[in-house]
C-alpha cells in the first residue's frame, strides 16, 4: 500500500452514489476506483493493496456481504465499511460481527463517512505492518501476533507515555476492565482502541458511545436497545451497544456523567453479563469486554455521591492515566511534524520546513487542550501557509504561556483575524455550502462539524 496516497474502493450499483462517494472520498486526497458490483470488483485488476473497501450491502447478484465473505476465503485483508438504504439491523449486526470497521445507514453524513475511512485507512496499515515484519524479527504473543500492532498512531517517545503504553501491552491480552484517566485531549480513545486491536477480540467489534453526548433519556436505549412500542417514538426494535459489541469491546467514554439511575443497570452488565432491553422481559446476554474513560475524579464523585462505589471499584480494574501534553513536551516536536504530515497530505499541500520561531514557542505552550489542541492549531497552520514552510502566527504562542488564564485563549488577534478571513471567503466561494464536495470544509481539508464549530467561534454570520 502506497501510505502517502491511500487506496479506497467503492462498490454501489448506483451511479449517482459512486460518483458522489468518489468526489467525496478524492476531495480528502485519496485515490478511489468504483465499481457497479461485487463481480465487477472480482474481476477487475486491482492494485496489489488497498486501504479500505466501500461497500454496499444490497448489490445485484452477490450482495455486499457475501463479497466479505469472498474475500475472506481467499484471506484478502481490507478494512470494510458497509453503506446501506435499508437500515436493516440484522444486517447491521451480521456486517459489525463479521469485522465490519464501521456500518452506515443512507443518507450518512460526509464526515461520518470520511472518519470512517480515516479508520479503516489506519487499520489496514497495521495489518500491512504485521505481515511485512520477516519471520526473524517477530516477537509473539501467546496467539501469534505482535505486541506492538496498534501503536503506529501513537506519537511520542517521553518516559510517561512509554509507561502507559506499558500498561497498555500489560492488560490488553487478557479481558479485564479497563478505565483510562486523562484530560480532555489527550487521546482516551486512541489508547482504548490500541488496547482492542491488539487484544484477542481484535477481529471483533469495538463499539463506542460518550456517556455525556446522549441525552439521559436515550442513554439506556443506546446501551441496551429497546423493543418496538417501548415508548413514544420507538417505531422499530433497536439493537443497543452492548449487544452489538459482543464477544468484543465496548467503549464507554465520559463513565462518569453516566446517571446515577443508569449505575446499577451498568453494574449489573459488568457483573452478570446480562441485561434487557427496553420494553422486553428476555434476559439477554453479551461477552464484551468493557473499557471506560474519564477526565473527572470519580472517587471524589462517589464522595459526593454522583457515582456508585461499587460501580467504581468494579471499574476501577486496571486504571491506566494518561499524561497531559505539558507533561511530555518532548513528544511536542514528533507531534507537529505528525499533524503536518497528516494535513499536508490531506489537503494536498507541501510544507517541507517547520522553523524554529514556530516550533520553540509550540514546546513551551502548557497546552490545556493537550493533544486535541495542538493537532487543531497544525490544522489552521497548514490552512494559512502560502509556501513550503509552516508560517507564524504559531510563534505568538510564545507570548500566551506568560499571560494568566483569564487572557490566554485572547491573545492571538493576528490568528483569528487571518483564520477568519481565509473562511469567509472559502465560504463565500462556495455559495455558503458547508459540507458535501465542493463544499468549504473539503476545500479547507477539515470536518464538516470543526467547520461548522469555526464558524461559531469565529462570530462568522452568512448574511441574509
């Protein structure tokens, strides 16, 4: 597989789709091949490896699954990602248990799709990694596979990083809970998902779901689904996470907004690996492995009893802290040239020198948003460069680590004022569309939703 241009192949017998799914997918500066069946990408000649498969479950003559299935026989390993009109949840869970990287329901939203495959682009390298390792210079664990799979998207050479991947290699083959600390930013979920691809259920689901994203109403019924009737609205019985996620790995992020009336129900699953769904009396049962995450104390929580004590030390397994950013600033440098990387290369632009004005400021920053933070300032950076060297005003970064918290996130008027007019007139451009391709957030290289929340913090008003 080429890493510097990505592979992607999308097979739907609708025209109209592979050519939208097409510009999409090109726009995010990935080669795309299409075809109109699964037949038609048997027979084609392909390139020798491709990053992820785009696929459609409802194909004429050999439908999307079945083509999985084609693939597995003759053990073609590419990342799959099903796209479906249908919704049909049987299908869903079929396509998930097969190892299905992620399973869209038409109409999808840009991003959803595009992060997707972002994911499946990341998976297939680490299995290209395994299989160009030479026989001498394996190092198996108990199953065969190499303990370091999993970690390529992890930058960073600081003893405190080390330590917790350390800790991640400990408990990863075996099934216990994990509960991963750390501040927004830092990367819970990276680490969460090093933790499943390297453990035994790798070629399993793993299902995520952020605790504090769903409203409390709906936060059971995305854990443990519901039946058809159960309440107003339920027109169709739903698969919950925890159902989805068996014989694999169930992600919990933000554990600790997860309301007190929900604990129990959560304990129990942890317990007894059973639950109902909603609207139901049949006990059902499921063998994922949970893994949590949280940037709150959740033992002062249980002291002031927002949280379980019993629910926390059934968490509270094997906790592994990730260190904020300012706690490794050495990682800093490989951190940038990473993120450069990254953006250079979606947004088909060539910066070759990142000068020391900007390079020296960005290690001294604290960085309170940590990882997350800095990848979104290398983002706007790359946005902003004319030329093959990544410009200030990243060097102003040098003045904010000398200003008190309350003026901090105030001081880069020379960065907002150029990020904000280099948006207006992408959007004026493209007539004010945001998201689709040809839209302003495919010709700035970012998500619709970072767009969108851009627009929103830089006071940007389409005019009536």
């Amino acid at each position: 597989m080429n890493e510097k241009n990505p592979f992607v192949f999308v097979v739907d017998d609708d025209a109209s789709i592979r050519d939208s799914l097409k510009d999409l997918i090109s726009s995010a500066g990935l080669n795309v091949q299409t075809f109109a069946s699964a037949q038609e990408f048997l027979a084609s000649t392909r390139p020798d490896a491709a990053s992820c498969l785009v696929l459609d479950v409802k194909l004429p003559g050999l439908s999307g699954l079945d083509l999985q299935q084609e693939l597995a026989k003759v053990d073609i390993q590419i990342p799959i990602i099903f796209i479906t009109g249908h919704g049909d949840i049987p299908m869903s869970v079929r396509a998930m248990k097969a190892g299905a990287i992620e399973f869209l329901t038409k109409p999808f939203r840009d991003e959803d799709l595009l992060n997707a495959v972002e994911q499946a682009i990341n998976r297939g390298r680490q299995i290209e990694q395994l299989e160009n390792r030479s026989a001498d210079d394996k190092e198996y664990s108990e199953d065969g596979v190499h303990s370091q799979i999993g970690f390529s998207e992890i930058v960073g050479q600081s003893a405190a990083l080390r330590r917790a991947l350390k800790e991640v290699e400990t408990v990863a083959p075996t099934d216990s809970t994990v509960i991963i600390y750390g501040e927004t930013g830092t990367g819970k979920e990276l680490i969460a998902r090093v933790i499943h691809n390297i453990s035994l259920r790798r070629s399993n689901p793993f299902v995520k779901l952020n605790c504090a994203a769903i409203p409390t109403g709906l936060l059971e019924s995305e854990l443990f689904g519901h039946e058809k009737g159960a309440f107003t609205g339920a027109i169709a019985q739903r698969i919950g996470r925890f159902e989805l996620a068996n014989r694999g790995t169930m992600f919990l992020d933000e554990i600790g907004d997860i309301p007190l009336e929900l604990q129990p129900k959560l304990l129990r699953v942890l317990q007894e690996r059973e639950f109902e769904r909603l609207g139901s009396t049949r006990t059902l049962h499921t063998d994922a492995r949970l893994i949590a995450a949280t940037n709150a104390n959740l033992s002062e929580r249980v002291d002031a009893k927002r949280f379980r004590s019993d629910l926390y030390y059934r968490l509270n397994v094997f906790p592994i802290v990730i260190p904020p950013l300012r706690e490794r600033p050495e990682d800093i440098p490989l951190l940038v040239r990473y993120f450069v990387q990254k953006y250079t290369r979606r947004m088909n632009k060539r910066i070759d020198t990142i000068p020391g004005t900007a390079m020296k400021p960005m290690t001294e920053y604290h960085w309170p948003g940590n990882v997350r933070e800095l990848e979104n300032v290398i983002e706007r950076a790359v946005i902003l460069s004319r030329g093959s060297e990544l410009e200030p005003p990243l060097a102003e970064l040098a003045q904010q680590k000398a200003l008190p918290a309350a003026v901090s996130t105030d001081y880069s008027t020379t960065l907002r004022e150029a990020e904000r007019e280099h948006i207006l007139r992408t959007l004026k451009d493209t007539k004010w569309r945001i998201g689709g391709p040809g839209g302003a957030a495919a010709r700035l290289g970012m998500k619709r939703t970072t767009l969108s929340s851009l627009v929103k913090r830089l006071g940007i008003d389409r005019p009536s």
